[in-house]
C-alpha cells in the first residue's frame, strides 16, 4: 500500500460538472487574485457577497482554500500569496480562535503533506497572520491529541512555533542586557 500522494487536498473545484455555493465563490475569488484586483477591493468583495450571505467557517474555508490552492505551485508561489494577500486573511482571523480555525483549515489544505503544513503554518506565523499561542492550543486541541502517536505534523508545527518563541526570547534578553549593562 502506497502513502497518499504529497500534494494539495484543494476540494472546492467543480466535481462532475456540478458547483455549489463555495465552488461558485471559490472561482470568483481565483478569477480577482489572477486579474491582480487590490487587496481592498476583494476584502470589501469578501465583507458583502462572502461573509454577508455564509458563516465564518465557509468564508473561511473558501478564501484559504482558494488562496492556499493558487500558492501551492512552490514554494515561492506560497511565500507570494501570503505577503500579497495576508491582509485578507488578517481580516477574517483577527483573534485566537479564528487563528485556530485558519490553521486547522491549513492542515487540512496540506493533510497530506507535513512538511508544507508546517511551512504553511511558519510563514503565517512569521507575517503574524496566526500567533504562537494559537499554534500551541491548536496542536494540543482534541482533534490532534487523537494524532500524537500516528503523526509528527503537530510536533513539527509546535517546534517551529517554540522555536520562534525562544529566538524572540534571546533578542529580548540581549537588547535587555545591552541597555543594562552598557549605558
């Protein structure tokens, strides 16, 4: 038995010629990433034909999906989308557990691949579209407590999360430290 293949797990293309609500949303919005429409107009796209007439967890669903699909060519198309259009995901995940939503939706995008999860889930971190708290109550939610023994996805999201914590930690401790000691 072969593992499944490493790539994306994008599920709101248009399956068997029929599309619903979200595949409908999902195209609109892949048609103004690709048009190079302003990050304004899709969040106002967003606020009035998105999230007026869906529930968090669709408007959700179909702008990381959508995005994370248009990123998931390489690596360097991942890094762009996320620099053009973390505004857009800024604004749909402003506190913790939006956060928490946001990166469940990433885990699942990439389920089948733990290293562009955590690569994913880094860059979030580091244009501080998601914080290391969230990150930390996302790997130890009941969904991934359940996964510990089966997987190291949420090991290796939490390491790059400590990891990011620790090095913000010593660059504190070595500005303290400076001012203290050489004033």
């Amino acid at each position: 038995m072969l593992p499944p293949k490493g790539g994306p797990n994008f599920n709101l293309g248009a399956e068997d010629g029929k599309e619903n609500n979200e595949n409908l949303l999902s195209g609109q919005l892949n048609d103004m990433v690709k048009g190079k429409v302003p990050v304004r107009e899709i969040i106002s796209w967003i606020d009035e034909s998105v999230f007026s007439n869906n529930s968090l967890e669709v408007t959700l669903r179909v702008v990381v999906q959508t995005l994370l699909n248009i990123g998931s060519k390489s690596f360097t198309h991942l890094i762009t989308v996320l620099e053009r259009y973390g505004q857009v995901i800024s604004k749909i995940c402003p506190d913790e557990d939006k956060q928490i939503m946001l990166i469940a939706e990433v885990s699942s995008f990439w389920k089948n691949n733990t290293q562009m999860t955590a690569i994913a889930i880094d860059r979030m971190m580091s244009y501080r579209l998601v914080s290391n708290l969230a990150i930390v109550r996302w790997v130890f939610s009941e969904e991934n407590v359940e996964q510990f023994h089966t997987t190291d996805r949420p090991w290796e999201v939490l390491n790059l999360a400590l990891t990011d914590i620790s090095f913000v930690v010593l660059v504190y401790y070595t500005v303290i430290w400076n001012y203290v000691f050489c004033f």
